[in-house]
C-alpha cells in the first residue's frame, strides 16, 4: 500500500490548510479535462481563498500565452489575476529575455503562443509555422537558405507541424555549442480523450532533437524543474515550506513540488492511477512520492 496521506478527512485536510500560506495548481487532470471544469473545483478554490490563501496556477502547457491561460481559467469561473497565472511559453521567453540581443534571433519549434510571449519581451524569432522544406533525407539537396548567422537560441515546444524540416534545421542551429537550448517541458505522453490512444507529448519532440542534436537542453522552463518556481517566486511571495503543490503527475508536478520544498498532493483525477502511486513507494522512487493524495480536489475541498 501506499505510503502517502490520505487527504480526505476533516482532520487531515484542515490540519494541512491551516499550516499552508499558498496552493499551487496544476491545470489539465486537476482542475479541468475535456474541456470541462472538474465538478467541486470552483467550490474548493473558492474556500481556499476564503480563507486567506494564495491560489497560483502552473501548467507545462506551452500552446496558450499567459493571457489565453488567464482567460481560460477566468471563463471557468475561477479567480485569478495575470501574475498568477504561470505556463511554459511564458517562462521560455521570460528565461531568454535579458539572453538574446536586439540583434539577435530565436529559432523556434513551437506554437504560436510561444511568439506571443517572446514578442512582448521583445525578442526576435522565426520558425513557427509549417515548414515543408524537405520531408525526408532524400531531399536535403533542397536545403539551399544558407543558415542564419544571428541565432542565439533554440526553444523546442509542442508544435502541431513538427517534421523533419524543423528537426533538421533545429539540431544545424544547435551545432553551435554557444546556441542556448531551451525546452518548455519534458511530459511524455497524454492521453487522447475517450479514446484507446496515446498522443506523445513535448518530451517526445524534445528528446527527438535532443538526440539527433547530440546535446541536451540547457535549460527546461517547465515543471519539474526550478526555473519556473524562480519565476513564480518573484511575482508570489510565499513561504516554500507552508505551500503545497497540486498535481495528476508524479513526473512533473509531484517532482517539482519536492525538489522546490514543498508538500504536494496528488489527485488522482487525471493521468496517474493507484497502482502507479503504490510503485512509487514500492521502488523508493523518493523524487516522486506526494506527501498526500485524494480521489480528486472535489474529494479533498468537501472535507474544508
């Protein structure tokens, strides 16, 4: 059996309310799926704040600005305010902000979101977008553009038009040791909604070049990784040691809890199943162990 508390008792669940300052919330599988907000979530947010505590939201998702993910949850009926609000296109542009010269650019393989961020803090970018210049190594002779001398950076995010072109041209700019590699995220997989299968995920894409580039990221923006706690932590002030990290995944959000010194419950809402949490423990994976765990936030918000 599994080692972690169980949250979902009036004790257990107002003991660690009362010693918590600010909760932070994963998206997908905790609050929201299939484009529904979970039943009980706004209840149980709404009662948090109530009683005074920080509710901050941190998603590896990368395909929607700061502001799209501020008008999402906004348009679910939850409160929120701008510098609450904490995804991965932001981080990677914040991380890169004061990193490339006004005359310099950023090559990406990502979504429009990422643009979106990278434009406000004004740095130059290209790459998004389909790009079908050469669908396999037969066709390299195409390759003609020669590469541009000004790239100080790569960002690999979630892009629907991933291909051979942008592998390509991704792993020629990070030939040069001095080109900055940033990833918005390493989750592997998500699952596809009703359905039996798999769709991969950043990870997948990341790893992709990563190994063709025969390099690893400098740096990762996401979750389970600091440098978006360093973000949350310049515009949130809390006390790391009397927060609590929300999450559905061990590999992510649980781990980023840990490594960043906080408690953290797992809600078994979204991708992570009993079996895997009782493994956790099984196979001392320490990194990924959660300090709670509950059925879902509507189980754990009923007990407040």
């Amino acid at each position: 059996m599994t080692e972690a508390i169980k949250a979902e008792d009036s004790v257990t669940v107002r003991k660690l309310v009362s010693e918590t300052e600010a909760f932070l919330f994963d998206c997908d599988g905790v609050l929201w799926g299939s484009g529904k907000i979970y039943p009980g979530v706004s209840d149980t947010l709404n009662k948090l704040q109530s009683q005074g505590k920080k509710i901050i939201y941190v998603t590896n998702n990368s395909t929607k600005s700061r502001l799209q993910y501020l008008e999402k949850i906004r348009g679910y009926g939850l409160q929120a305010k701008i510098n609450e609000v904490y995804c991965t296109a932001y981080t990677c542009a914040k991380y890169l902000q004061h990193k490339v010269g006004q005359d310099e650019e950023v090559y990406v393989v990502g979504n429009p979101s990422i643009g979106t961020e990278l434009d406000k803090v004004g740095v130059n970018h290209f790459g998004i977008g389909p790009d079908d210049t050469i669908k396999n190594a037969n066709e390299a002779h195409k390759l003609v553009d020669p590469l541009k001398k000004n790239v100080k950076a790569v960002i690999v995010g979630f892009d629907d038009y991933f291909n051979y072109s942008k592998i390509t041209k991704a792993i020629s700019y990070l030939a040069n040791p001095e080109t900055i590699f940033v990833a918005t995220n390493m989750d592997s997989n998500f699952p596809v909604t009703n359905s039996e299968y798999m769709m991969p995920g950043t990870g997948a894409l990341i790893t992709a070049v990563a190994f063709a580039a025969g390099r690893q990221p400098d740096v990762i923006c996401g979750k389970p990784d600091s440098v978006m706690m360093d973000y949350v932590k310049e515009e949130c002030e809390f006390d790391q040691s009397h927060a609590v990290m929300v999450g559905d995944r061990l590999d992510t959000d649980i781990q980023f809890g840990n490594k960043n010194g906080l408690k953290t419950l797992l809600v078994l809402s979204g991708v992570t199943s009993t079996k895997t949490l009782e493994d956790v423990f099984r196979n001392n994976d320490k990194e990924k162990q959660p300090t709670y765990y509950a059925k879902s936030l509507s189980e754990f918000g009923q007990y407040l």
